[in-house]
C-alpha cells in the first residue's frame, strides 16, 4: 500500500510535534534544575567557586558547596579544616593545574580568571591572593587547603609564570601547521565556496 505524499507529510510533521513534546515536558518536569543564583555569593561572602566547580557558579558542587546545600544554605559555607586540595601532591605545576588553571587556564594565559603570565605579579602578592582570595574578582581563599611546602611550591611555580621564566612543557598533541593552497587569485574547485 502506497501512501498519498501528503499524509507522509502529515506523519512527519505530527512525529516531530510529538518529539518537540516530549523534550518540553522533559525539560519542564526536570526537578533537579540549577541555578546560579549570585545572592548565595553576597549573602555568604564568598566567592562562587568555593561551593562550585565552575567559578561562574551553577552546575556541580565542590565539597564545601555540598556541604552547605545540605545544612540548609546557611548564611556561612562551612569550613573544612585540614581538608587539602591536593594530598601529597608538591609539586607547583601540578598544584597549579590542580587548583587554579580552572580559571586561571594551564599557563597562566587567563580564562575565568586574570591573566598570570608574564604579569610580574610579586610572589607576596600572590600569596595574599591565594590565602585571602579575591571576592571582587570571584577568587576564593585557600587558605588552609595547602600544605606550608605545597604553598611555598605553588607560590614559586605562579611567581616563575608571572615573569616568564616557569619550564613550560611543550604541547602533547601539537598540530601541524594548517595548508593554505588557496587564494583569492586562484581559485579552484577545492578553494572556499559552498
């Protein structure tokens, strides 16, 4: 049996409303939904990125963020005294990738967060900044989350970054140059176009 186009036509456009559907009543019925809500921020003092992984907030909790959801949200984080972010680990790349590359990005190079490398940021202030956080800038304090030898490591390591001078390890997986044989004076059937 040969069906007339246009009740395909009317099949098609009838699965795809029932697809649409189904993914609005998804996405509506969802009770797990988050927010970044910036008020937790300025009611708790602290900067987004101490309750998340992402420092702009919402998504997945860090411990303390976790913590503080299931003690009601107070008004207060808790702190986790002798909680380390990075156990036996002492050496400052690695530190450094560790805990702030998220935002801070590999090298230094800035993502979320300020631009480190090349900066000359004086290794005193560095310390200021990872002890006593940046709130303004949403920087979390760590103070307490490392070691007396992995924060003097992780200062010296952010310190060589900020002037230039931290053993960068080459790339793992670098890319060959891109082929550029086309140009606008030779145009071919391989060269640009749709």
């Amino acid at each position: 049996m040969k069906l007339k186009p246009w009740l395909i036509h009317y099949l098609q456009l009838l699965a795809i409303a029932g697809i649409a559907i189904f993914i609005l009543l998804a996405i509506s019925s969802s009770s797990n939904s988050v927010h970044a809500l910036p008020e937790y921020s300025h009611r708790t003092s602290e900067a987004c990125a101490v309750c998340h992984v992402n420092p702009g907030g919402g998504g997945p909790r860090t411990l303390r963020g976790a913590l503080w959801a299931a003690r009601g949200k107070a008004d207060e984080v808790p702190v986790l005294p002798g909680v380390l972010i990075a156990p036996g680990v002492n050496d400052g790349a690695e530190l450094f990738e560790i805990a702030c590359s998220t935002c801070h990005g590999k090298f230094g190079e800035g993502l979320f967060g300020r631009v480190i490398a090349n900066t000359g940021v004086k290794p005193q202030k560095i310390r200021t900044n990872i002890l006593r956080g940046r709130l303004n800038s949403g920087m979390p304090s760590f103070e307490g989350m490392f070691t007396d030898a992995q924060l003097q490591a992780l200062i010296d390591y952010t310190s060589a970054l900020a002037t230039g001078k931290a053993e960068i390890p080459p790339s793992q997986y670098p890319l060959e140059s891109p082929e550029f044989k086309c140009s606008p004076q030779s145009p071919s059937l391989f060269c640009g176009g749709n």
